[in-house]
C-alpha cells in the first residue's frame, strides 16, 4: 500500500473577517503551526519509587506568519489598535478533508519589516474552550 504524505499544498488556514464570514488567508500565509498542549499534574503519593502523572487543562495554540497586506490589515489592524475583547474564529487545515475550528484569542502579535522589504506578521491564536475536528470548513 502507497503512503501518502500531506505536503504544505495541503493545509490552509481561515479567519473570520470584520463581517464574520471565514475568509481564506492561506495565501498570505508562510508557516503555520498547530501546537496542543496538556497540563501533566504530579500524582504520586509519599513513598513511591517512580513518577505518576494525570491530564490537567489542555490547549490549542496555532502560530501562523505571513505577507502584510490589506486583507491582513482588515483583519488583524483592529486588534493592534487597543486592547479588544474580541475573538476570531479560526480553521487550520491540515489537508482537503481536515480542519480544526474554533474560537481563538489573538495574541503574540509582530508586524515587521525594513527598508525596501516586504512586511509580514506573525501571530498566536489561542483558542478559548474546545476545538472543533471537521470534514468542511464551514461546520
């Protein structure tokens, strides 16, 4: 049986916009990152010989950089501007069929650049409660 190994052609990545309507900002986007964490808590009792851990909270982080832009700016300038009590939902694609969605908090914010550069940006979207496994991005 042939392997199939998901490329960078595969993933995508989604925002909503001022209108609230999920808009796809993959190709403004050069990397993007999907990190899930969970808190380990420290089991074991007095005594014991050997380390025994159990699930405390867990996270989801997604890092994305990219190209500033006006589709960028129109997202992400509002945040910039003061501190906002807004979140995004946003989708990470990992490939065609596959996207992790939810609520995020945006934060980490970087909007860099020099003389006779592009600027890019770089972001952490934090989500706030679950992530979402779905089959379209729209669900």
């Amino acid at each position: 049986m042939a392997l199939r190994f998901k490329t960078h052609r595969d993933m995508g990545f989604y925002l909503d916009n001022n209108a609230g309507s999920l808009t796809n900002i993959s190709p403004y986007i050069n990397q993007q990152d999907l990190t899930r964490t969970v808190d380990m808590l420290e089991s074991e009792g007095m005594g014991e010989e050997e380390r025994t851990f159990l699930p405390g909270l867990a996270g989801t982080t997604v890092a994305i950089n990219g190209q500033w832009d006006s589709t960028a700016d129109a997202i992400f300038g509002p945040l910039i501007a003061d501190n906002t009590t807004d979140t995004k939902t946003a989708a990470f694609k990992s490939y065609s069929s596959r996207f992790y969605k939810g609520e995020t908090w945006v934060n980490n914010f970087q909007l860099s650049g020099g003389r006779d550069t592009l600027e890019t940006f770089s972001a952490d979207l934090t989500f706030t409660g679950a992530v979402t496994r779905t089959s379209v991005v729209g669900s």
